[in-house]
C-alpha cells in the first residue's frame, strides 16, 4: 500500500483545534488511569496545550512551527528552533496515532539530520525516557547526552556512523 506524501508549512490560527487534537494524543495514555472524568481530562489538556504553546512561543519566538499535513489534512506538529552555535534543536514532533509507524516521523527527522550534517551543526531534542521513539532516536543515530527524572536529552552529530541519513 502507498501512503500519500506529507508536507510541512506553517502553523497558523486556524490549526489551533487540530493543534490540540495532537497534544491530546501524545496525552492520552498518561491521563487513562486518572480517575478523572472526559471533561476534565478535555480542560487540563487544554491548559497545558496552551501553556506548552505560550512557553514555546516565549522561549524561542524565531522558531519554525510546522503543520504536518497529508491530503490536506493537519495529522502532526513539528516544531523546530536554532540554539545559539547554530544547533537545531527539536522541540517537538508528534502525529496523530493512525499516522505512526508509517515511516513519517522517520523521514521528517531524516530530512533535519542531512541539514545538520550538510551545517555540520548539532541536532538535539528531548524526549520523555519512557517514550517509544526513544527507539526511534537511537536507531537514526540519536545518542544520550544527558538525563533527567523525566527526560533524556538526544543528540545527533553530523557524521554519525551508521545513521540513517543518505
């Protein structure tokens, strides 16, 4: 089966509610067990989605943020920063569950590695230890650069041996 191409454009207004949807998503497993009702699960998501998105726009207001779209149709976010030295730094990427395991993730990814390798600049990103792309990172040639209670902080050289990047 063939999937359709994705593309990346810009984030804008009118992608707030999709937005959300994905933040609800990458959620989703972690508010199961609450003994919480759908409605206050849909009220503290919003509040973190938005307070996520004011942090990130805060903190890093040149950064890239990116709409995944197939068929015209928002299924991932992928936000994207340069640190100072000119390392990129992921800050985000997620699609929504039915788009996973279909490769997307892995080429998008692949495509800021062959940047950072032809600026022969860092790439970083963090991810939650429990996470499974942790995998993912590790098998694209993501080493572990640090850790904290709740996060692993990868990093991608240029030049990596054995990465996956063409």
């Amino acid at each position: 089966m063939t999937t359709a191409p994705v593309r990346l454009r810009p984030a804008v207004a009118d992608d707030d509610a999709a937005l959300l949807a994905i933040y609800a998503s990458t959620r989703a497993e972690e508010l199961a067990p609450l003994p919480w009702t759908d409605e206050q699960k849909a009220t503290f998501v919003t509040q973190q989605y938005r307070a996520q998105a004011a942090d990130y726009r805060q903190r890093h207001p040149g950064a890239d943020f990116l709409v995944i779209e197939r068929d015209g149709v928002v299924i991932g976010r992928l936000y994207r920063t340069r640190l100072e030295g000119g390392e990129i730094r992921v800050l985000d990427i997620a699609l929504l569950g039915e788009h996973c395991g279909q490769g997307i993730g892995s080429a998008l990814l692949r495509d800021v590695m062959a940047e950072a390798n032809h600026e022969q600049v860092l790439l970083s990103l963090h991810v939650e230890f429990w996470n499974p792309a942790l995998r993912l990172y590790h098998r694209l040639g993501f080493v572990e650069a640090a850790r904290s209670d709740v996060h692993v902080r990868m990093e991608y050289r240029p030049g990596t041996p054995g990465a996956g990047v063409s």
